[in-house]
C-alpha cells in the first residue's frame, strides 16, 4: 500500500463529519398540531422557544461537523506531509568514470573532493551518484541521505577503466532531480573533460528552473600529457615500418621514447622529442614477424598517465587490417532509409545467420511466410515486425507467446519514448550520433501486448508500456515494434534522427562491431563455440563472452576466432589540460529571486507539525459545542 492510499484511507474519514448531521435529522420531529383553541398560548410559547434555539442548534451542529472533520485532517496530515515533504536541496553527483582520470596527483585531490561532497550527504539534503561509462549512467539507486551507502558505491564502482562522452548526463540528471522535489537542486560534474559534447540536449534547456549545474575539474594548472593517436602499417619483404602518430597536449616540450612492440617483445625503439601542442609522425621498422601481426606502440615521456601511452595495432596473416564486415540487408518499405519497393511484399532469405530481415507487411504472413520465419529466426537471424490489430498478426505472436490486448489492439493517442535500456549493445553508442531527443518524436499508433517472462523491452512508452521487444528464438532474435513504420501511422521512423538505431540494428544482426576501429564499449557477436583472446602487452589472456557478446571493455588487442580487433582510447580522452580560466564554479539555470518552487517542495520544515494545530483547532470546536448545549458547563 502506498503512502498516496493511505492518506486516501484517512481522507474518507471525512464522510464521519456526517454523523452528527444524520443525527441531527433523524431527531427532528414533524410540528405538532393542538386541536385545542384553550391551548393555543402554549403553541405559542413553544413557537418562541423552537425559533430562539434554533440558531444555537445549528451553530452546535456546525461545530461537531467541523471538530469531526478536524479530527480526521490531524490524522492525515502526517500522511500527506510524508510525501510531499522536500528537502532543502537534492543533489546529483556524476563522476567521470574514463581512463584519463587517473592521472595523478591533481585526480587524487579531485576523487577526495567527490568524497567530501559525498559526506555532506543528509536526510536534509540527500543526493544520489552516478558513474558516467560511455553514453551510459551506472546510478546507485534512489536519492538518500545515507553517506556511508553513497561512499561504499562510489568506491565499488569507480574504476576509470572506460571512456565517457556525456551524451545523457543533462536529461537523465534532470530525470533523477524530478524523482524528488526540493527548494534547491543541482547536479555536480566531476571531470577532466575540457569541453562536454551536449549533442542530446542543449545545457541552456537541459534543466529545469531552481537547478544549479557546476562543473568541478582538476586543479594542476598545467598538465603535461602527450599519447600515440594513431599507427599505420607497411611491409616490405622481411620488414615491417610503423608510422606512428604522436600528440602533444601539453604547453611544454616533452622528451620520449617511442617502442615499437611486438608479440609481448619489444623489437625497435625511437628518441623523441614532442614539440607543445603539436602533432608528430615517427618511422619505427622491426623484422616482419610470420603469421599474425598483433602489437602496440608505447610511448615513455614521465608523464605520469599510462593507459593512453599505448596505441594497439593488429592485422591477419597475408590481409589488411581485419575490419567488420558489412551486413547483408533485407529490408521493406522503409522510407527512412530510402530503400525497397513501397508495395512489394518481403522474402525471406534463405540464408539467416547475420542478416536483419525487417516486415511490415500484416497481410503477407501467411502460414506458409510463419513456417520460413521461424526457420530464419531458429538459423540466427534477426526478424523486426510491426504489430497491427489483425489475425494473422495474432496468429504469428501465438507462436512466440506474446498475446495482443483484445479489443485495444491499437489506441489512436499520442505517444513518446521514454526509457531506453543503455546496457543493449545496440544502445551503448547510438545515442552519440543522434541529433535530437528521441522523446520528441511522437507515435500516433500503438499496440498493448503481453510480454513472455524471456522478453528483454530495449524501449519503453513514456508510460512505461513496451514500446519495442526482443524475443530469443533459436539462435536468433524477433525483434517486436509496437507502432508502425509508415508516415501516416507514425513519425519516428523517418526522423533522421533515428538511422544510427537502424545501423546499430544491422551491425548487432551480423555481429560486427559498430566501427573499423572499436572503442571500449563497443561489443561483437561470437559465432556458436567460437573463443576470445585479450593481449594488452603481457600476453593473450582469455575472455568471458557473457551471452554470446564480446565486449571491449579496456583498450588492447582481441582475437575472436580468426578475427583481430585493436581497441582504442579516443583521441579526446587525452585532452586533460584544464582550461586557461578555472571554471569549476561556472553554473547555469540558476534559481533567480523570487523563483516559482514546485508546489510539492513548499510543505518542508516547520510545515511538518501542521497536525497539532488540526489537534487544536478540534478541541476549541469542542468546548465550543459544550458550551452552546448546556452553558453551565463553563
């Protein structure tokens, strides 16, 4: 039972404020008549007597009725207060989770600062933690005063072991800060980044009024750091040339050391000397090694930050560099993507593994199209259908046990995306090359289904319905959209805005990565019994592969089967020298004089004790009604 139920419980005490009004009715008695003309004087004096009462009576009854009702307030009032009680400010605290900050010993004086922040937590002012990796945000849960739980999760999770873009951080700490309303609010951003890529949300709109955005970086004024950016290979008869790429970042020269590395051994080294903030090419040649070439060029310049010192490079036998290769695409009537014929009903292929079938056509799933979906799903491939109110449809689902709401198949309203699941492979990076808010695009159709327990919902309606879903079949997935994709049922699919989830769609179909040049996070689909390897320098170790996915989860080298994957920081991971003008209290949106506060924050503090005076007020109208029924009480 909620808080809200209860305090309706209480409430419907109210109805006792009737009783005495019942009451009052059931003893009123019908006028009685003297038949008696002798008798006429005593229905006068009681004439007078009814008329001169009458106003005593009323006032008496008015005053049970509102002592009744006071009563049944002072007792729902703490009720109420318990969920609309707000703190006096709620804070959102992020952490920048990427490689570069652990540079010491200025990111050392920056995690104790998150610490101190953290040990201001209160009942009065709680806050909740986030753990930014990638597009994704790792919360620790609800908001709550409990600084010791918020210190324990920090420290749990924080590993600087990825690398961080910001592309959700100003809409989900706008989520978090609605979850509890309070008369001050503010987000604290822990980072190294030198400029946040605001893609998703513009920061003057990110937030709402009475929020209060800082921005807390590290505090060196100078921060020398310079990393490999990138390495090209070339072979000669008996020889292999590196062209390694080197970054200066820093506003002073830095002496190095360039290793060219092979295998776990080091095979040529090259003096350097990095000019400030300038970018250099360096020539390494070591002997061409026989079969796989698998190594990294390290860079030693005493900079004190290792993890982008290392630029990891890898090639098959006889081959270019391994790079994903492109799925094969069997789609329909998309006009988002501009392919396929407008009417023309889809094929299934016959050869499923790696392919992304997409059908929007109800009335051709026939028995016959049922029957070759389900051997192309059970071969692994990735089936995405849209649902609509027909039999046929119906009859598809059944196989799948997913059952259609009876008669509300379809509801002609408005709805928007609201939650995503960042932890989908086809989520981890769609969002970074996404131009506008998916939640601004409305559907104008939707189905109401019933879910097997093995279906995973990647999206969700505003309302928290099942917006898509994704059934494992075989080796494959049936991917369910819950709305259509033509322009007049529906206006997300062809929103620009929404190609990368299709591409991301194709790539997770063939299991290829979302780049030539994978970044950690990114994750590739292992064929059945296939094998994982992991060399970051120190020798092939092997890797866990959760659900068939391999996940690059740190930069280095991977092996999946007979392919090579070389993973990689991005180049602004690197980027840690702060700003010329010390920005750590630069805010927006700040709450001006006189700002409108959510209703729900205005019943904190003193309010709280608003029962005592229901209390009060009951035993006045009590004495009151005492002293109007029989003035020789007092």
């Amino acid at each position: 039972m909620t808080l809200f139920v209860v305090s309706g419980a209480f409430l419907a005490g109210l109805v006792a404020a009737g009783v005495p009004l019942a009451l009052h009715l059931l003893n009123r008695r019908p006028k009685e008549e003297i038949p008696f003309p002798g008798l006429l004087f005593l229905l006068q004096s009681e004439t007078k007597a009814r008329s001169g009462g009458s106003w005593r009576r009323r006032l008496i009854l008015l005053c049970r009725v509102l002592a009744v009702a006071a009563l049944c307030l002072a007792f729902c009032q703490p009720f109420l207060s318990s969920v609309g009680v707000a703190p006096g400010r709620t804070t959102v605290l992020l952490w920048d989770d990427s490689f570069s900050m652990q540079l010491p010993p200025g990111y050392a004086r920056l995690k104790a600062r998150f610490e101190a922040a953290l040990r201001e937590t209160s009942p009065a002012s709680p806050a909740t933690v986030g753990i930014v990796r990638g597009s994704r945000i790792l919360w620790n849960g609800p908001f709550t005063g409990d600084a010791e739980e918020l210190l324990g999760f920090f420290r749990q999770n924080a590993q600087n072991q990825s690398t961080s873009n910001f592309a959700e951080v100003a809409r989900q700490s706008d989520f978090r800060l609605r979850e509890l309303p309070a008369e001050k609010r503010r987000v604290l951003l822990f980072t190294d980044r030198q400029e946040l890529p605001w893609r998703r949300t513009p920061r003057e709109e990110a937030f709402e009024n009475a929020t209060e955005f800082c921005v807390i970086r590290p505090e060196p004024a100078t921060v020398h750091n310079a990393t490999v950016t990138g390495a090209e290979l070339s072979t000669a008869p008996g020889s292999l040339t590196v062209r390694a790429t080197v970054r200066n970042y820093s506003d002073a020269l830095l002496p190095g050391t360039l290793y060219l590395e092979l295998a776990g051994t080091r095979r040529a080294s090259l003096p350097v000397d990095l000019k400030p903030g300038a970018e250099a090419s360096f020539l390494l040649t070591a002997p061409l090694p026989a079969g796989d070439i698998t190594g990294r060029i390290e860079l030693e310049t005493g900079d004190g930050l290792k993890p982008d010192n290392s630029f990891y490079f890898s090639r098959a036998a006889g081959h270019e560099r391994t790079r994903a290769p492109a799925p094969e695409q069997h789609r329909v009537n998309l006009p988002a993507l501009a392919v396929g014929v407008a009417d023309a009903p889809a094929e299934v292929p016959r050869e499923a593994a790696g392919k992304l079938l997409i059908w929007q056509d109800p009335a051709g799933l026939t028995p016959e199209v049922q029957e070759k979906l389900e051997k192309f799903l059970q071969s692994g491939g990735v089936c995405a259908v849209t649902l609509e109110a027909s039999p046929r449809v119906a009859t598809f689902l059944d196989r799948y046990r997913v059952r259609m709401s009876p008669g509300r198949a379809e509801e002609k309203k408005l709805r928007k995306f609201g939650l995503f699941d960042f932890d989908h492979p086809v989520f981890r990076r769609i969002f970074e090359a996404s131009g506008t808010g998916w939640s601004d695009v409305l559907v104008y159709r939707s189905c109401k289904v019933t879910l097997p327990p093995e279906a995973a919902v990647p999206i969700r309606f505003d309302n928290g319905a099942p917006a898509v879903a994704e059934l494992p079949v075989g080796t494959g997935k049936l991917w369910l959209f819950m709305m259509k994709f033509t322009p007049e049922s529906t206006s997300w699919a062809g929103h620009y805005s929404f190609l990368p989830f299709w591409r991301e769609l194709e790539k997770y179909a063939a299991g290829t990565v979302a780049a030539a040049a994978p970044l950690p996070g990114d994750v590739v689909r292992l064929a059945q019994g296939e094998r994982a390897e992991f060399d970051d320098g120190s020798g092939p170790k092997p890797v866990q592969a959760a659900g068939g996915f391999l996940t690059f989860d740190r930069p280095g080298n991977y092996r999946a089967g007979e392919r090579l994957f070389s993973v990689n920081l991005p180049p602004e991971e690197s980027d840690c020298a702060p700003d010329p003008v010390d920005d750590r209290a630069a805010q927006f949106r700040t709450a001006a004089p006189g700002a409108i506060v959510p209703a729900a924050a205005q019943t904190g503090g003193g309010k709280t004790e608003l029962y005592a005076y229901f209390i009060l007020a009951a035993l006045l109208l009590l004495v009151s009604e005492l002293a109007l029924a029989n003035r020789t009480a007092l």
